[in-house]
C-alpha cells in the first residue's frame, strides 16, 4: 500500500512540472512574438521616413544646427577680438583652427613663428591674425603669403599726439611685437594733441598701411597740418589718446 501511494505521489509531481515547462514555453514564445512585432514596426518606420525624405531632412537639420554652433562661437571669438583690434566690419572672416602648425611654419616661418595648435587663424582679404582664444590674446597680425617689399625693414617714426608716454610705449611694443619687420627709428612728442590714432605713408609705396592701422586701432590719415616729416621713415604713426 505504500509503494502504490509513493507511486501515485511521484507522477502526480511530474504531472506539475510538465505544465510548468509548458507554460514556460508558451511565455517564451509571447515574448519572441512581441520582440518580433518591435522589430516590423521600428523597420517600417525607418522605411517610411526614407521614402517620404523626412530622414535626409533630420540629418540635414542636425548639420545645419552644428555649423550654427560653430559660426556663434566664430562670432563669440571676433566680439572678443574687436576689443583689441579694429576689424572690417563689412567683411566676414575665414576661421579656423590651427591643427598643424609645423606645416604652416614651413610655408611661413616668421607668421607663424609663434604660433601653437588650437590658436584662430582669422583670415580677411587685407590681413591675417593668429588669435589665443583662451588667453584673448593676438599672437600675430599681417599678411600671410608676404611679397618682397613686405619681407624689407621698415622704419616706423613714433609720435605723441596722446600727452602719455606709456601709452607711447604701448604703442611701440605692439608694433614691434605684431609686424617683424618694423623698425621703431624716432620717438618724440607730437606738435599738437589728437584724440585718434593716425597713420600715415610718407612715402606713398607702404602696400601694408591699412593693416598696420587696422592693428594699432588707427585710420590712414596724411600727414596734419603742422606735423613735420620724420626724417628716414616711411611711416609715421602718431599716437592719440584714444
């Protein structure tokens, strides 16, 4: 009698496990039939947005977003610039980022010659500028491919028009620091007091006048009324109070 109820007891528990197995199954199967529904729907889409051209207007959309990115941080960079530096205001920029500064110093040593990676190269008709942005610092200033004349010294007379000698100084460092080949040969007090900034060709052959302006944050004037000619310079710059 014990052996038959052992018996009875050991196929009633593998009766229980058969339909936990089959419902097992049947859950399994559930799930790769929704998997497989998600799969048709998420194809289907992709299909659909393809055929009606909404996809190539997303990729479209998201370049267009990255370049505005980019052209409100060129914009950011010459709001900081102008601080410092007269630019044209009617003329946009080539910017770029300098990623190999070796092979830009092989073409132009001297440009370049101070020049790092991550710097701007800010590029107009008249004039090229290497920019630290993360120092808000210009590093150079001038053309990029110099012609012969551009390659020659030019000798730079200094006048005060600003009553300042240390702005006086500024004013030297700058040039010196910004065109390589400028050569400061006099300093002395101007005859007479100017709010501006002036720049003048005594020579009329200085194919750089309009950068070096642009640079110092002067015009192109002629010489003032009352201003003598330096001897031995080709340009004169003389220094305004503002």
């Amino acid at each position: 009698m014990l052996v038959i109820i052992k018996f009875l007891n050991i196929n009633s528990i593998m009766k229980i496990f058969k339909r936990k197995d089959k419902k097992h199954k049947q859950s399994w199967g559930k799930i790769i039939k929704i998997i497989i529904v998600i799969l048709v729907i998420v194809v289907a889409g992709y299909l659909i947005l393809w055929q009606t051209g909404v996809l190539e207007t997303l990729k479209i959309a998201r370049q267009i977003q990255q370049q505005q990115q980019l052209s409100a941080e060129d914009q950011e960079i010459l709001k900081e610039l102008k601080q410092s530096l007269l630019l044209p205001e009617d003329t946009k920029p080539t910017m770029a980022v300098i990623t190999d500064v070796q092979a830009l110093r092989e073409n132009q040593p001297n440009f370049f010659a101070n020049a790092e990676n991550g710097h701007r190269l800010i590029i107009y008709p008249t004039m090229a500028i290497v920019y630290d942005a993360q120092a808000n610092k210009i590093i150079k200033v001038g053309p990029v491919n110099f012609n012969q004349s551009a390659l020659q010294q030019v000798n730079v007379a200094l006048y005060n028009g600003s009553g300042n000698d240390q702005r006086l100084n500024e004013f030297e460092e700058k040039l010196t620091s910004t065109f390589n080949n400028v050569e400061i040969n006099v300093r002395e007090a101007a005859a007479n007091t100017y709010n501006n900034t002036l720049v003048i060709d005594l020579t009329g052959e200085n194919q750089n006048i309009q950068e070096i302006a642009e640079a110092l944050g002067g015009q192109v004037s002629e010489l003032p009324e009352g201003e003598a000619a330096p001897e031995g310079a080709a340009i004169l710059v003389i220094v305004g109070r503002e």
